[in-house]
C-alpha cells in the first residue's frame, strides 16, 4: 500500500478543514434561522420569544399560515403587538387580530406556521432632554436631527420614544376625540396613551417617530412641551461595537 506523502497529506487535511468550516456555517445559518420559526403546536415557546422581543421594544412582524377561525385560510403578514401564554395579539389591515394553535377555537387564526420577523437586531438607548416647540413636527425634526449626527452611518430601521407631550389645542367634541383614536388605532394598540384635557391633549406611553411627525395632520396644536424623553433607535447592523461603547444597547440575541 502506497504511502501518502506530504504534500497529499496537507492537501487533505485542507479538504477537511474547509468541509468543517462550511459544515459549521451552514448548521449555525440554520440555527439562527429556525429559532424563528415553529409550527401550531409550539405557542407557548413562540409566544415566549415574541414577548422577549417586544419586551426590549423591537418591532415584531410575523408570516402567518392557517385558517380563520371559521374555515377560510389565511397567508398572511401581521404585525404582533403582544404576546401572552399561547396566544398572539396582532395588527392584521389595520385591525387586531389574536392567534393561536393548530387546534386554537377562541383566536381568530389557527396557525399552521409562523416566521417571526424582527425589524432589527439591537436597540440603542439615546436620552434627549425636554424641549418645547409649536407643533409635534419641531418636536419630531429636533430628535430626528440629534439622530441624524450621532448615528448617521447606521441601518436604522425604527424609532419609538418614550415620555410625555403635552399640546395646546382647542377643546374637541366627543365625535373629533373618537375620530383621532380611531386614525391613532395602530398606536394606541401599540401603548399609545391619549388624555383629552380641557383645551389639551397630553399624550404618554410611548410613540414612535413616523407617527409624531405627521400628528399635526391629526391633532392642530399651537404649542408643545415634551418631559425628558427616551429615545429607542432600532437598528440591524452586524458590527455594534462602536456604539455599544458609547450608548446603552439592548441586542435582540
């Protein structure tokens, strides 16, 4: 039997190694996609990492396949809001939406499917003191201008603030009050809290930044005043090492 030399020795160990490597990326890709997805029997841990998701204020979207509850299937892209023991609360064509398990009779869907789609992979924590302004748009164009300098080079894919914004406005009747709810419905669901005052609205909870900037369409006001403010920039970068230095940042891992 002929010995292996050298040269045939390396040229194989190299083949081992580079089938390793590949192995080991194409399990690891694997992995890391498949934990966001699962099956109608599995609510109970797909709700658990929604919630962990939406709990470090990561936007959460969902492809979902099933049935309604009376039948008819469903295919469909939702966005979930909460997450609670085996059952997912949604935003489905701008209306809420519950889901559950392969065998679910109380939600509206019974999932077959579900890929969880998370519109990011850190969340960066920026503070920005109170400030005043005329309307919710200099509010808006004032963090969005302290973004735009400290974090311009970054995937930036949502901005959601929390605090509190109080706003001179004429007094609204009963059916004006329930028409803003009824445009804010997304917000609301998501936390938005609105408070009708006597020549006011003071709203709480959290907003995010796209919703505040077009709130003058909305809400007519001639003065704002915002409390200090926390700012949750959402991003999907691969290298967050430079800001993690100098910000506060929660990772979706």
């Amino acid at each position: 039997m002929r010995k292996l030399g050298i040269l045939e020795i390396v040229v194989i160990l190299s083949i081992l190694i580079t089938a390793g490597a590949l192995a080991y990326k194409y399990f690891t890709l694997s992995n890391e996609n498949n934990k966001y997805v699962f099956d109608g029997s599995q609510m109970y841990k797909c709700a658990w990492v929604c919630e962990n998701i939406l709990n470090k204020n990561i936007p959460l979207y969902a492809e979902v396949i099933g049935k309604w509850r009376y039948g008819k299937p469903f295919n469909g892209t939702i966005e979930i809001y909460k997450a609670s023991g085996g059952t997912l609360y949604a935003i489905y064509q701008n209306t809420t939406i519950t889901i559950g398990g392969v065998n679910a009779y109380k939600e509206d869907i019974s999932a077959k499917k579900i890929i969880l789609k998370p519109l990011g992979n850190a969340v960066i924590i920026y503070k920005v003191n109170h400030t005043n302004g005329k309307s919710f748009k200099d509010i808006a164009n004032y963090i969005q201008k302290q973004i735009n300098n400290n974090f311009k080079d970054l995937n930036i894919t949502y901005v959601y603030i929390n605090g509190m914004f109080g706003a001179d406005t004429k007094e609204y009747t009963p059916t004006e009050i329930v028409n803003i709810r009824n445009k804010l419905f997304v917000d609301i669901n998501k936390g938005l809290s609105i408070n009708f005052l006597d020549n006011g609205v003071l709203l709480s909870e959290g907003i995010n930044l796209k919703t505040l900037k077009n709130l003058d369409k909305i809400i007519n006001t001639s003065n704002v005043s915002t409390s200090n403010l926390v700012v949750y920039i959402v991003i999907n970068n691969s290298n967050i090492d430079n800001i993690s230095n100098k910000y506060p940042v929660i990772t979706l891992g």
